[in-house]
C-alpha cells in the first residue's frame, strides 16, 4: 500500500517513516501543503496521513479541495490541535479519522489498517483469494494451508493484487506502491518479484497483461 504523509516535522516524518516501512507500507512524504495536493491530483495513494499545521496551503484547506474534487481517498488527520472544534472541523472537512500528537505509533498503525479495509469494503483484514490466504495484521501467507516465507517486496506486490482480484494492476501503480519516489526502479524489478511469487504459489494465480501489468486470476 502506498500511502502519502504530509507533515513539516522532519523529526516525526522519519518516526513515521521507519514505523511504517516496517509494516510493508511504502511511505511518500510532503512538507508543504501546495505540493501535496498537486501530487495528489497527479499520483495515486491508498491513504493520506495529513497534519493540519502546513505552510503554504494549511491541511484543513487542502482537504476541502481534496474532496470538492470528489477525491475519496481515505484521511488520517494527525495534529496537536486536540480541541473539540478542530476535530469537529477536520472530520466535516472530509476527513476519516482523527489522531491527536502525541499518539502510540501502534494506534496509528492500527487506524490505518482500519481505514484501509473500509475503503476497500472489508469487514475483516484476512485476505483469501483462490486457496492464498493473506493478513495484513500479521503479514503472514499461506497456500493451501502451507506457511509461505515471502521477503517484504514480495508480500507488498501480493497484497497489491489480491485486494483486486480479476483487475488488471499497471505495472506504474505497483512499481510506485513497491517503491515511491524514494528509490529507482530497476527494469526487470517487477518480473524477478512475479516470478518467485508463482514459485511459491501457484503458476497460474497471475497472469501477464503485456505492455499494461498483471491480474490475480479469478479462477487459476
């Protein structure tokens, strides 16, 4: 999942940054409110953690354009603003949820896997899809009831696809969710992590759409 954090706080970006990328996320960040929103018009992300304390364009602000654009991106608000106003504020601006700083980097992990599944219309984290079974809690896998060791890439890319199965997913939207503007993509990056995940899996589970990126076959 590919998720985009707008804070002017170098401190708590890094904090955020190690947490996430831990937990399998791929973590783009913004100091300013202006060039958020430009990337958000521009790029796609599955959630946007935003502090509302931004120069240029304040957080309150950017959401309301976010959404009077029909944006429906999942918001996070993270801020020190802990006042019943502000929150009210945030949450009837179009935001989500509402953390207050400073907040349990477990909670906030938590808040995102919640957020996550409701916008992908999930009641429960488990993923299972064609005899693979995926957690995103545990960020464990299974193929037919087998334990399945996968390195981080290779259970991001997976995760990827199977919260759309039958979809075909670009080869630009996985190579920005796997590596975000952080880091260079090596060209044969994606078909390398295709490859051992049909080894590990099954064969048949992904196919190739070719000059366009891959699908999790419905029936493989």
């Amino acid at each position: 999942m590919r998720l985009l954090l707008v804070e002017d706080d170098l401190a708590l970006i890094q904090g955020i940054r190690v947490a996430l990328s831990n937990e399998g996320y791929t973590l783009d960040w913004l100091q300013d409110g202006a060039s958020a929103l430009h990337a958000l018009r521009s790029e796609s992300f599955d959630l946007l953690l935003l502090d509302l304390g931004l120069p240029k364009l304040d957080g309150l602000t950017l959401l309301q354009q976010l959404r009077s654009s029909q944006q429906d991106l999942p918001v996070l608000i993270l801020t020190a603003r802990d006042g019943t106003a502000e929150r009210i504020a945030g949450l009837d601006a179009g935001a989500d949820d509402y953390l207050i700083k400073p907040f349990d980097v477990d909670e906030l992990k938590a808040r995102i896997r919640a957020l996550l599944r409701r916008s992908q219309g999930r009641a429960q984290p488990v993923l299972e899809h064609a005899g693979v079974c995926l957690d995103p809690v545990s960020q464990q896998v299974t193929w037919r009831g087998n334990d399945v060791v996968m390195t981080p890439m290779e259970y991001q890319l997976l995760h990827q696809l199977m919260v759309r199965p039958g979809k075909v997913v670009t080869r630009e939207r996985l190579s920005r969710t796997l590596y975000g503007w952080q880091e260079r993509v090596e060209s044969n990056t994606l078909e390398v992590l295709i490859h051992n995940l049909r080894k590990k899996l099954c064969a048949e589970l992904i196919r190739t759409v070719r000059g366009v990126g891959y699908v999790v076959e419905l029936k493989p």
